[in-house]
C-alpha cells in the first residue's frame, strides 16, 4: 500500500488532479479506473474524482506493478487539475504565457501542454478557453479539439464560468467592497471580501463580476491598492517572486458536453502561501482553515 500525505500546496486539490499528478504518464482512463474500483482511499474511505483534499488527509493507494511503473520520479512540469476527454485544465504558474507572445522564442503554457500530451497519447493540439494574465497564476483551460474549443467558448460567453481569485494588494480595505469602475467604456464590476491584513497589505477573495481585459489588475489600482508585483499597475515590486500575486484560485463551470457541475480549485503557489500567511501573521494550517470557508465563487459573464 503507497501512503501519501496532503501538504500545504495539495490543500484543496481534487482526487483526480492528486493522481493525475502522482502518476503523470498514465492515460487519464487508468487514473478514473483506479479511483472508482476503490483502489484510492482518502482517511481510509473511499474517494470520488471531485473531492477536494484537505491539509493533512492521509491518502491510500492500493499497489501494483502498472501503477508502481507510472509512478512520477520527479515533479511533473505542469499542474493538471481536470482533465476529461473534451477539456485539461493546468493550474499556471506565474511568468508563464498562454499562448505565442510578440517573442517567438518564449515558450508558453500551450507548448508545454502540448508536448505532454503528444508524448503521453500520441497527439495534442490545444486551444486555450480562458485567458489569464502572464504574470497571474492558477486555473487555465485548453480545449483538446476544435468541437470542445467551439462548446465551451460558446458556454463562457453565454453563461460564465464562476471565477475566485485570491489577491495580495497595498494598504488595508474595509471588510467587503464592490468596484464599480467602466473600462474601456464598459461597465465593469469587482467583489472583494478581506481575509487578512497586515503589514500595509492585505489579502482578498476577489470576485470579477464582468470580465474585462485585465479587470482586477485595474479596478484596484484605481482605488488605491494596486497588486504587490504588479509593476504596470502601480504595484510594488516584490524581491524574488516571479509576477504578480494573483492567484485564479477556483473556477466552476457547468460541463457543456455532460451537464455536470465542475469545481476546479487551483492550490497556491509556495511564494504566494508564503506571503499569505506572513500578513495574517497565521500558521499555514490556520490560513488552510481560512480558505475552506472562502465564499464560492460568482457566475463571470464574458462580453
């Protein structure tokens, strides 16, 4: 029996994306098999693909040779957290691109996705679904044909994917606030509720409620507290931490294909858990607890 504990950066992962990455080189059918034939246990009972793990959580997996010989002797390049049939989405990390920049030397998210499925499965072309910042991290999802670009681009632009981000910004906020601000001429709309503070920052569950180009980076910006690292914004600079600290933390969206309710948390980034817990001035395990009970996320309309 393999026996695994939840770390800090698997706090909020779900069963499948644990696996996913546990055993990188195996066909995401072999990861669904092993999860639903009980071979994965979580506390000692059995798991579903969507459970969310938690700090601590003992993990169980039941051993055999096939799965001893896709076991991950290093750590996978990229973060799966969903993967299907239709759509794999990678939880970025910052200072990673999308898709091709002005520099066609820049290797993006989109080139390395690629390269892992083709050598995985033999074939891979990507589309991105969503768009997230370079210097942002978290949730993005590639759409693994043109029908499945096609649905789901049709589904964010007509329903919305639910968007919550986590954001360190300068200067304390009261505890809950709406951004009002239009952009580019469009009205535009930003929730926040304040988990901590100190230090001059705080942190925030941060909820788009439109879905305007580069809409959190400005709306607190104009307001006086613009991102830590985001330099074009008016950000401070921070030492040794790549991009900005914006993290797309959770995104839940209604399949298109199967009608089923998806939540795809995104854990955090060592730096960011790092700054996190120095402003609430928290132990890790505190700061976990804390984002159990963030409020789930609004439904983000893209026009």
């Amino acid at each position: 029996m393999l026996t695994y504990e939840i770390s800090a950066q698997d706090h909020l992962r779900r069963v499948d994306s644990f696996m996913r990455n546990l055993l990188p080189s195996a066909q995401f059918s072999y990861i669904k098999k092993l999860i639903n034939s009980g071979h994965l246990k979580v506390n000692g009972a059995p798991a579903e693909p969507g459970d969310l793990l938690h700090y601590a959580d003992q993990v169980t997996l039941k051993e055999s040779s096939k799965t001893a010989a896709f076991l991950a002797r290093l750590t996978p390049e990229l973060d799966i957290l969903f993967e299907d049939s239709w759509i794999i989405c990678f939880n970025k990390p910052a200072g990673l691109a999308v898709h091709r920049t002005e520099d066609p030397e820049e290797i993006t998210l989109v080139d390395l996705a690629e390269t892992l499925l083709k050598k995985r499965d033999g074939v891979g072309r990507l589309r991105p679904v969503n768009r997230l910042d370079k210097g942002t991290s978290g949730a993005i999802i590639l759409a693994k044909s043109s029908v499945a670009a096609g649905m789901f681009g049709k589904m964010v632009q007509e329903e919305g994917l639910g968007k919550l981000y986590l954001a360190m910004v300068e200067g304390k906020l009261q505890k809950q606030g709406t951004i009002d601000a239009a952009l580019d001429g469009k009205e535009s709309q930003t929730s926040y509720v304040r988990l901590f503070q100190g230090g001059g920052v705080s942190l925030l569950a941060v909820y788009p409620l439109t879905g305007r180009m580069h809409q959190i980076r400005q709306h607190f910006r104009m307001i006086g507290h613009p991102i830590l690292g985001d330099k074009r914004y008016g950000g401070r600079k921070l030492s040794g931490f790549t991009g900005h600290a914006l993290h797309s933390f959770r995104t839940t969206l209604i399949h298109p294909a199967t009608g089923e309710e998806i939540d795809i948390p995104a854990p955090l980034p060592e730096s960011l858990l790092r700054l996190a817990t120095r402003c609430g001035a928290v132990s890790d395990e505190s700061f976990l607890k804390t984002l159990n009970d963030v409020p789930a996320a609004e439904t983000l309309a893209l026009s």
